[in-house]
C-alpha cells in the first residue's frame, strides 16, 4: 500500500527545501489516516470539532510528515493559570486556542532539525488557514507531550514553552477514577498581545 516504508529518507535538511504544507482534503484524507494509524503511537481518532490536517511534501514530492490542529482542552490548569482568565473569559475565547494533537514525522525521514523547523513552518500558516476555515483566527497553539516517552526537543527548538503537566485525567473522567499517562503541557502564542485578546469580556 501506499503507507508501506519506502527507501529512507537520510539527508541535510537544506536538501529538501524548500518544504510545502498542504492541507488534506478528501482525495488525500485515506492516506493521512493510514500513515497516524500505522506510524503514530497513538492511532487514529476522529476529530471532535474544529480541525486542520496537513502533509508536508519535500521539493521532490515525497511525503515526510502528518500533522494534525484540533480544538483545545477545555481546561487546563497549567495553561489557565498561565494565561490568566476566568471561567467566563475561557468560555468565550477557547476558541482562539489550537492544539497540535498528532505531530508524525514518517519513520523512514531521518533528517536532523526537521521537526522544528516543521513546526515553524506550519505556524506561519495555521491560523490564516483557520481563519478561512473557521472564520477566526489562532492566538495561541498548545499540545501535550509524553515526556516519558519523548524529550520534546523539537518544541522547544521551535520556540514552545513548558507551563507544567496535566493532572492525568481524561475528559471523560467525570468522577476522576481514569487516569492516564500525565503529559508536559507546551504552548506558543501566535499574536503579541494574546493575553490580552483571550482575557477580554467583549463578545
């Protein structure tokens, strides 16, 4: 199938510039799904609301990364310290908030520095494309990481910062017996003045 490993991917980075975001539509969305569900640690889910999927392509066409924009978690105690705002301000500005839920470089792409540089990438263009998709656009962009598993070294060469960890529960734990694998919270404001924007009562 056309998510089998081809021959690997071993280069400088400048090798494959210059690089192309290209966002999924429904001729691609099979192939994207295979390569999470296949190569990615946490599957293939469905997303729930809002959401953006890419390729990113090399020069030459080949395909070497999947990344998935979803809506956020609806709180957060790291991020919602952080940012400062109460219930209601959160109520009305989530959504300006993005989350990175599924970042895959492809197994057999074995370039150094790509990811950050792939993750710049992608912001420079996130939230235009939200903006003509949703009709809003990105202020903000978190995820969670898996810190047991992986160093986030490609965040924080891109610019993220770690706010702390999440508690360990799911969004379905309503009476918290779930719990789950705690995660470094990561976020990076898109816009100067975000605190501003997602602390305002304005409707």
């Amino acid at each position: 199938t056309r998510s089998d490993s081809p021959t690997p991917i071993q280069c400088r980075l400048a090798d494959l510039k210059p690089l192309r975001l290209a966002l999924i539509e429904d001729c691609d969305s099979a192939l994207w799904r295979q390569f999470i569900e296949r190569y990615h640690y946490l599957g293939c889910r469905v997303p729930v609301g809002a959401h953006l999927r890419y390729f990113v392509y090399s020069a030459q066409g080949q395909i070497l990364a999947c990344l998935l924009w979803t809506s956020p978690a609806w709180k957060m105690a790291a991020r919602d310290r952080w940012i400062g705002w109460n219930p209601d301000q959160r109520a009305r500005n989530l959504q300006f908030i993005v989350n990175n839920s599924r970042f895959l470089i492809l197994p057999w792409v074995q370039v150094p520095h790509l990811a950050s540089h792939l993750l710049a990438l992608a912001l420079r263009r996130l939230s235009a494309d939200w903006q003509r998709r949703y009709g809003h656009p990105v202020w903000l962009v978190e995820t969670f990481v898996e810190e047991q598993r992986f160093a986030a070294t490609s965040y924080k060469a891109a610019g993220w910062l770690r706010l702390g960890q999440t508690t360990g529960r799911t969004r379905q734990d309503r009476h918290r017996t779930l719990q789950t694998t705690t995660k470094g919270v990561w976020v990076k404001p898109l816009r100067p003045h975000f605190r501003q924007h997602l602390c305002s009562n304005l409707p």
